[in-house]
C-alpha cells in the first residue's frame, strides 16, 4: 500500500492506476518467490562475494570507479542502518539476484537463428481482428425505486464507504532543481579535458554488415576476401539492403562496444575488420572514412557535454544535501533547525484530505506518520521534508448524513449488475453460436472488426491479453470494465506482422517470456494467490 501511494499520484486514469497496483504486487510476489526457491536450493554467497558487489556498486565508487568508504558510509546514514545490517540484508537478497542474472544475463538478447526468430516476430507482431460489444449504463433502461429500510440495510452493509475523509495539516520544506543548479559552474577547460581524454574529436565513417549467426558472417567474409567482392554485392547476396542503411557517420570510439573500439580505430581508411561479435549478432565494419569532428557539431558536442556535467553535479549537490540533512534528522534535528541552518523557507499547508487537489504532496503528506522524523526526499522535481503537525481521523456519516450518497451508490452497483447480466447473456449466445441482434439494442453498441495490437493502448490490459490468449476464432473474452462500461471481444481473425524482423528486439522479448515462465511456475509451485478485493479497496 506504502509503494502505492508513493506512485500512484504521477498517474491520472484509473486503468493506469490499476495496472500500477497490479505491478507493485508483481514486483513484490516474484522477490518473494526468488527469495523462496533460492532458499529451498540451499544457495548461500561468501563473504568475498558481498565485498565483491560492494565494491563493483557505481554508488559506492569515486570519479575513477574506485571503492569509496566515505561514500558507502553516507549511504548507511541515509538508509539508517548499520553495515552488519546492510551485508545481512545482501546475504539474503543477493543469491537470487545472482541466480536471474546467471540465468538471463541482464536481458542479453537470445537468438534462435533467423528463421526461428522470424517465426517468434510474426507472432510477437501479430494483429487480431476483434468485434468489440460495449456495454453501457444505458441498457439498463429501469431501476426500481428502494424503500428506507432497503437502503438502511445497504447502508449498514456498505459503511465503510461514508466516512467523511481523514484531514491533515502539515509543515513541508520544498527546494526546487534551481538550488542546486545554481551551486554548479562548468568551466570551458572541463569540457575539454572531457573531449581529449575520450577522443571524441576523431570520427570515422563505416559500412556495418551485422549477421544472425558466426556461419554466415565467415561465408561474406570469404566472399569479401576470396572472391573480391564489394560490400554492397555481399549484403544483397545476404538479403541485407543497400549501403545507405549499412553506412554509419561520425561515430567516436566510445559509440562502439568496448571489445570493438580499439580494433576498429586501428584500421585505415578501406580496410575491413575481422568478424567482431555484440548482443546484436556478428559483424564486419569497413573504414569509409577517417576525419575529425566539423566545427559545427564540435560547438554542439560542447553543448551538450556541459549540460551532462552541469545536471550531474547538480544531481551529486542534491544527493550530498539529502544526505547531510537526513543524518542531521537521523540526530534529532527538527524540520525548523534544518531550515534555520541552511536558510530555507517552511511552509504551512492545511487541513487537507488526500483527494483534494491531489498532487506528490498530498500524497507524501498522507504516507507519513505524525511523529515521524522529517526525512528529505525526492518529490517530482523538488526535494521535501515533511512534518506532519495535526490529524483529524475519518469519521463515520450517520444514515442522514450519508443519504444521498447510500442512494447513488445503490443505484450505480444495481445497473453494475444489471450491466453484468447483460453481458453475460450475450457471452452466452456467442457460446452457443445464436448470435445476438445487438446493434438494435439500446447502450449496446457493436465495434467491427478492431485492429488490436499486444501494446494497444486504447483498452485494458487485461483485455488486450485476453485477445491474444486466445486459439479459436469466435471464442470471447470475459466482462471487461472499461470507461464506465463492459465490453466484451469476440475474436474474428489473426494476421500475422509483415514488418521486418528486429533480431535484438525479438531476442529480449525471448528472454523477458522465459523470465515469466520461471515466474509463472513458481507461482504454481508456491500456491500465490491474490485477494482482488483487497486489492481494489487500496
């Protein structure tokens, strides 16, 4: 519930909102259950193991990627806990993370050879055609009038929703970007240095022929070598295109992998590289041409070069501040002697409930607890402490009080279920194959033939995964809610892509599906289960 009112203010529809919920849970039920099989397995790290990831943490390392105590120690403060209970921590949660990135490599990519990952491409990109029945609150054309005693009953059934809201008031320190950004000066000799010593004046122009497997980039090379053939013969020999999309301009060294960069420097203008492997397949680059940056892009390179070192330093102000601060607070340092000592204006906002105006304030405010230390913390943009400094709780409407909202709230769950009835006679007749005259019906409305795609944005989620669970033309999905109305799909065709294959794309999808295959099975083999209604009430 915490990391949910944590995020759940950056996003507007309640769909987004839903799915939010639903991937927090996700992201909490798979640590749970790696947690789980790797303590079932008996997989334990040694010591050396902790120092290790310790050390090789980006976090924790200076300018020159060394291992930094004082850095280390800065972040033990912020989290406040101690270093016995930071590596006791990694004791338990490093062995799983040793044993996804083993399995799955960071989502390096996996091919299967072209033809195979053609095949998972067609059916990854695949369009289904979709007849969409909409159902609205306008089917339900009546509603019987309740009796005082129906909706006193509904009333004490449902008290949980007339409660008027819970209102706080609270002091807030708020310091913007501009702080810190006014803090941080970028001189011209930076930017320089930061040019020389990645070399980023020297560019060479290159033809990239990239193949899906080693067997077919040793026949171009030998096509190349043997049989004197340019690159653009090779590449049509190989069904690639022409050399325009083989051709890359101004590249610098450090736009390469870092297995190729030495040794495609190293070659002169018209020479050809060996066969040199990355995540996205075998390759082998001809030297167009050698050069240096044109003064153009060298003035736009500098531009753009101060801004990184600008937002950089500015982000390494914020988080020395947050830390300084927060070990301050971690002290005993009140809201009001942190403004006092760095001279930061409080603010007073309240009484306020969390709907109201909601907003990354409101929803921080709502989060803390009233004698909870003022901890600063990222908020949009800006950095917040917070003190919460007056809580009048929720209180229960009496049925006078709460009438008018017992009224529409029996109505809206009566045409919610008369809406529900409805669809599930037509879900019926779509079984039974009768059919169903629905385009004379009133609130019904029938949608032909949608084109819907796995990352459609235009439905649930869950209703787009439905579709494409799917295996029999005319079959149907459940009652979906969407918009204030259920819609139902009922599957007319599936044609497959006629895009061009995206061998990395496809291969990161492969991986991502064996990943939930893992998770899929461990579920099953763990017994989750998820109480929806508890879900929904958060």
């Amino acid at each position: 519930k915490s990391l949910y009112q944590n995020y759940s203010s950056a996003t507007s529809s309640s769909e987004t909102q839903k799915k939010l919920k639903y991937d927090l849970l996700n992201a909490l039920i798979e640590q749970k259950l790696l947690l789980n099989l790797t303590s079932e397995l008996d997989l334990e790290v040694g010591e050396e193991s902790i120092k290790d990831h310790i050390k090789n943490t980006k976090y924790f390392q200076n300018d020159t990627g060394e291992f930094d105590k004082n850095k280390f120690n800065e972040m033990l403060n912020s989290l406040h806990i101690t270093e016995e209970e930071y590596v006791l921590k990694l004791k338990r949660i490093l062995p799983a993370i040793m044993l996804m990135t083993s399995l799955f490599k960071d989502n390096y990519p996996i091919t299967y050879g072209e033809k195979v990952d053609e095949q998972i491409y067609k059916h990854r990109y695949q369009t289904r055609v979709v007849d969409i029945i909409k159902i609205t609150k306008d089917a339900v054309t009546s509603t019987s009038k309740p009796d005082n005693q129906t909706l006193l009953n509904f009333y004490e059934k449902n008290k949980s929703n007339f409660y008027y809201p819970e209102y706080r008031t609270a002091q807030y320190i708020s310091i913007g970007p501009k702080y810190f950004e006014d803090q941080v000066k970028i001189s011209g000799e930076e930017v320089d240095n930061i040019i020389e010593q990645r070399a980023l004046k020297d560019q060479r122009d290159v033809l990239n022929l990239v193949f899906s497997t080693k067997e077919e980039a040793e026949k171009a090379k030998k096509m190349l070598i043997e049989d004197k053939r340019n690159f653009e013969q090779v590449a049509l020999e190989f069904g690639k295109t022409g050399l325009e999309d083989m051709r890359i301009n101004n590249i610098t060294k450090d736009f390469l992998p870092k297995n190729m960069q030495d040794t495609i420097f190293a070659l002169k203008e018209g020479e050809v590289s060996e066969i040199l492997a990355s995540s996205f397949g075998w390759h082998i680059i001809k030297i167009e041409s050698i050069h240096q940056i044109s003064h153009e892009d060298l003035v736009k390179l500098k531009v753009d070069i101060k801004s990184v070192l600008a937002n950089q330093k500015s982000f390494e102000k914020v988080n020395d501040f947050i830390n300084q601060a927060n070990y301050k607070v971690y002290n005993g340092a009140t809201i009001e002697e942190i403004s006092n000592e760095y001279n930061l204006p409080m603010q007073t906002i309240g009484p306020v409930d969390a709907n109201e105006n909601s907003n990354d304030l409101i929803s921080l405010i709502f989060s803390r607890g009233k004698d909870q230390k003022s901890y600063f913390k990222g908020v949009g943009d800006s950095i917040v402490s917070i003190k919460i400094t007056d809580i009048i709780p929720p209180k229960l409407q009496n049925f006078e009080e709460s009438k008018s909202s017992v009224l529409e709230l029996w109505r809206n769950k009566f045409i919610a279920e008369k809406m529900s009835e409805i669809g599930q006679k037509i879900v019926g007749q779509i079984k039974d194959k009768a059919g169903a005259d629905i385009n004379e019906m009133q609130g019904i409305e029938l949608l032909k033939e949608q084109q819907i795609h796995r990352d459609q944005p235009d439905y649930p989620f869950s209703f787009v995964e439905e579709i494409f669970n799917m295996k029999d033309i005319g079959s149907a999905t459940n009652l979906i809610k969407h918009d204030n109305a259920i819609i139902i799909g009922m599957l007319k065709g599936m044609n497959p892509s006629d895009g061009k294959l995206n061998t990395l794309d496809t291969g990161k999808r492969v991986v991502m599906s064996l990943k939930e295959q893992l998770i899929s099975y461990l579920e099953s083999k763990y017994k989750v289960e998820v109480n929806h209604s508890i879900l929904d009430d958060i």
